[in-house]
C-alpha cells in the first residue's frame, strides 16, 4: 500500500473569483483580453466590411458613422481589418505557446529530475538561445524558411522553448527536496510518476502566469514580424502590415496608425495586467501576507 502523501499547499480556489473580481489588475486585464478574443472569434463569422474587398472612392476617409475607425489606402474599413488581424494575432501567439510549453515544460521538468550533465546540458543551451534577441532570432528563421504566419509561429515557439524550461526547471528544483516529494519517493514511485503526479500540478500557477506573460510577449513578435514583411501575407490583414502601410500616410491619415497602434498597445497592456493579477491571486506567499 502506497504511502499517503500530502500535495504542497496551493490557494483555494473556492474564493477565487471574489478575490479576483477584488484586484484591479485581473479585473482590467480581464476585460481586455475577453473584448479582444470576443472580436477575434465575431470575425470568423461576421466584420463590418469585408476585408478583400477595395473600394478605391472610399480610400482614407476619417472615422465616421459608416466606418468607425475610418478606411485605408484601398478603401477597406480599418476596424474590420483590425478584427480579423486580432484572429490572426492570437492564432499565432497561442500556437507559439503550445510549442514553447509542449516541448519546454518537459525538458525542465527532466531537467530537474534526472540534474547533473543533463541539467547542465539544458541550461546551457538555454543560455545560447538567450543570447540572441527574440525578434532578431525570429527574423532570422523566417528570413531562411521564408516569410508567412506558419514560419511565425515556428519562430516565435522555438524562443518560447527555453522559457517554460527555465520556469519549469526552477520550480520542480524548489518541490524535489520537500518532504511529501521524499514520502511519494519513499512509497516506491519513481522520477516521472512523481513528476505527472505531483510536481505538474504543483507548478502549473507558475505555467499560467508565464504563459499569460509570453502570450503578450507573442503578439507583439506577431506584430514586429509582420511589420517587416516576414508574417501573415496578404491579402489577410495583420496589425504589424498595417502599421507599416501606415507609415508613409501618416501625415494624411493619422487614423490608419492610430488605431492599430492602439489594438496593439491594449492587448499587450491587458495580458500583462492579467498575468499581473494572476501572479498576485496565485502566489500563497502574497496571499498569507495580505
């Protein structure tokens, strides 16, 4: 019979949207990042415009009733454009994380459990990813494989690898020498039962915050990539491009940078203050001070 084994203590989470609705950080970022993901699931089935579609009398028009964001330099309506590029955006970010955590959240964790030369092994490699800027690895990659949002996100995940290892590395590090990891060790249970069974469960507060950090951290690659021409292609818009097709009729129509300057600025601002806010309502230390 196994041994009985108690699970580090964890925040409760019976009280968990009270005191989440109660932090400023998570209520802001909530909100941002449920208004942003609402506009990018409406544009599967519904935009104001469609977004290929030129309408070259109704180029640069301001904002107005009929276009409330105002049209580009084709006629297309910009908060359309905006909507679709927000699908686009996600898709990217999400799938880069999936990798990022698919593949790093493992090797940290065999990292942590097996150390010596492995471990340095991994930490080393980590440290030579990170000596290369994330945009200008990125740039990189799709500059070799070619540009498109596929290569983007190849880009973006490979990056993330050695983030979720390192989060993942110094959290089951922390969990190794306590003593319900020694009692499931006493019990018979070997490295990588310990690992599904009690070290996962037990980091996965830190995953959710760094993942909510990286997912921010995603879009704006997302952006950067597309604004040097190396993500999503036309004729599918994206917030990086129009930024960029933006630049020389700044002076004309201000509105066409303006706007996606500012979809970009709120949906990193809200996933950060989401993760914010997470760490805060995740973290037993903070909790027990307050």
């Amino acid at each position: 019979m196994d041994t009985p084994v108690a699970p580090i203590a964890t925040p409760r989470t019976d009280d968990f949207w009270p005191r989440a609705f109660a932090n400023r950080s998570f209520v802001i970022g909530f909100a941002i990042t449920v208004i942003i993901a609402f506009a990018a699931a409406l544009s599967f089935v519904w935009t104001p415009y469609d977004v290929t579609h030129l309408v070259v009398s109704d180029k640069l028009k301001p904002p107005s009733a009929a276009h409330w964001f105002g049209t580009d330099h084709f006629g297309r309506d910009i908060l359309s454009m905006i909507m679709v590029g927000a699908r686009n955006s996600i898709a990217v970010a999400l799938v880069a994380i999936g990798i990022g955590m698919g593949i790093g959240v493992p090797l940290g964790c065999w990292a942590a459990a097996r150390g010596g030369w492995l471990d340095e092994v991994l930490m080393r490699f980590n440290d030579v990813v990170f000596a290369f800027p994330a945009l200008l690895s990125a740039i990189m990659i799709t500059a070799i494989f070619g540009p498109g949002a596929v290569n983007a996100i190849i880009a973006i995940g490979i990056f993330n690898i050695p983030v979720f290892a390192r989060v993942a590395r110094a959290g089951a590090i922390a969990l190794w020498p306590r003593e319900f990891i020694l009692a499931a060790r006493a019990a018979g249970k070997g490295r990588l039962l310990i690992t599904v069974e009690h070290i996962l469960p037990n980091i996965a507060n830190l995953l959710l915050v760094q993942g909510t950090i990286q997912f921010a951290l995603g879009i704006l690659a997302e952006a950067s990539l597309s604004y040097v021409g190396l993500g999503a292609q036309p004729p599918m818009p994206s917030w990086g491009r129009m930024l960029f097709e933006a630049q020389t009729m700044i002076s004309i129509a201000p509105h066409m940078a303006l706007f996606p300057g500012l979809a970009i600025v709120i949906t990193v601002l809200g996933l950060n203050l989401l993760g914010d806010g997470l760490s805060d309502l995740l973290d037993p230390k903070l909790r027990r001070q307050r």
